[in-house]
C-alpha cells in the first residue's frame, strides 16, 4: 500500500473507533451512573512497509508520524452529581465504591442504585431484576409488613412499620472496590464483572438514600468532540480519495508499449 494512503486509512480507522465511542457515550447521556469510554491512541513511528521501524530516519520523513492507532478504551469512573428523587428505594453512592448484585454463585457491580421489591420481597436492582447483596453475601428480603425502608449512610437496611418505627436490621449494603479500575469489564447496562478479587471500601461507605447518581457524561463537551472527530474522519477519507486519484492519473499518464 501507498505510504500516504496507509496512514490515511489508519487516521480514518481510528477517528471510527473514536466516533463509535463518543457516540455511546451521547446515547447514554441520561443514563444513571454512566461511566464515559475514553479512547486512547498512540502515535507510530514511522516505517518502512518492507523494512519496518527506521532508525534513524531518512531526511524525508523526519517531520513525520507514522500514523495513529488505538492502544486502548478506558473508562473514567470518576463520580458523577446526585439527582434527588426523594425514592426510599433510590440509592447513591458519594466517592468511591460499588454496590454488589447477583447471588452467592455470580454476582456483579454496580454503580446505579436505582431498586425496588420484587414479588418474592427481595430488594433488586430496578433495571436487571438482581438482588443487591449484603457485606455477608445476602439477599435483602423485606417483610411485607413494613410501610418504609431505611438506610444509613454505611449501608445498614431497617424496614419501618406504618408509625415509622424500626423492626429490626435486615442487613448491611456491600460496598466494594476492584483491586484495580482497569481490571473492571463492562457488560452492558451498568454492570461490571473483574476476574480479580474484590475488598470491602476503605473506610465506611457514604450512601446517600433519595439521590441517583447522574451520568458521567458532559453532552456538550462530546458533542463538540463527536464534531470535530467527524470532520478528521471525512478529512483522511478525502485524503483517501485524492491520493487514488492522483495515483490513477499518473499510470493513465505513462506510456503505453
């Protein structure tokens, strides 16, 4: 392939990958607890096709990268504002921290405390159905006679009966963290899954009762990026397009034995 066409195809493929991404991140701009992808490129240097990586670099290309390509997708988990929606069962977490989902066989994290009561009483997540799980790995079930549930700031659960007062603890919230946020694998609507060991927070948790957490996502800042990586991307097109061009009439322009 043409040296320039090459590094012309790379830009384009890598402001694709970077549309792609921006794009989800729009999409998912009204999300609860949305953590935004952040696209990470590295710049090549320049090679040559047959002998690879030069050094040191012929005069004509020293003033030249050898393209872009993607090195990685990272997620920015850095907490997002609270949304109060005065619900008992809408829960938010400030700072750092994960609330565990699942059962004692699977289980997954989850920054979105968005929750309710399903038919068996249990206290699940509002979007997967899935039971939030205690420091010890329970399900939560709430007697059928409490009119109210309370939860403190540490996670500790108490149902109240109609004139507000307490029967008893139901449990403690988990709350979590990875060994490392780079070890965190989205899976689709808020869920993350590690192959790595989780811990308990450091410290006590602070959750707050009657607040979501909004998404992480700034709708203008991306939608001035998804712009300007839409005009790079039809920029390395063009650049595409120019070079067949220009290549095609320098072989109609040779003569012809």
């Amino acid at each position: 392939m043409i040296y320039g066409m090459y590094l012309s195809a790379q830009g384009a493929e890598a402001n694709s990958v970077r549309l792609d991404v921006l794009s989800n991140n729009m999409a998912n701009a009204n999300t609860t607890s949305f953590k935004r992808d952040v696209p990470i490129f590295r710049v090549n240097p320049p090679h040559d096709q047959h002998e690879g990586a030069l050094n040191p670099l012929p005069g004509d290309l020293e003033n030249h990268s050898g393209g872009i390509s993607l090195e990685s997708i990272t997620t920015d988990f850095e907490p997002g504002s609270l949304i109060t929606t005065n619900s008992e069962f809408d829960l938010a977490l400030k700072g750092q921290g994960f609330f565990q989902v699942g059962n004692a066989q699977e289980s997954f994290l989850t920054r979105n405390g968005s929750l309710s009561i399903d038919g068996d009483r249990r206290l699940v997540t509002a979007d997967h159905g899935m039971p939030i799980l205690t420091t010890d790995g329970r399900e939560i079930k709430v007697p059928i006679e409490a009119s109210h549930v309370a939860i403190t700031p540490d996670g500790v659960v108490t149902p109240l009966d109609a004139d507000d007062q307490p029967m008893g603890k139901l449990g403690q919230l988990a709350v979590v963290m990875p060994g490392s946020l780079d070890e965190l694998v989205k899976i689709g609507k808020n869920l993350y899954t590690t192959e790595g060991r989780v811990n308990p927070l450091e410290g006590p948790a602070n959750i707050a009762q009657g607040f979501l957490e909004a998404s992480g996502t700034n709708s203008v800042e991306e939608m001035m990026e998804l712009v300007t990586s839409s005009r790079m991307f039809e920029s390395n097109i063009n650049m595409i397009k120019l070079q067949d061009e220009s290549l095609g009439r320098l072989l109609q322009s040779m003569p012809r034995r």
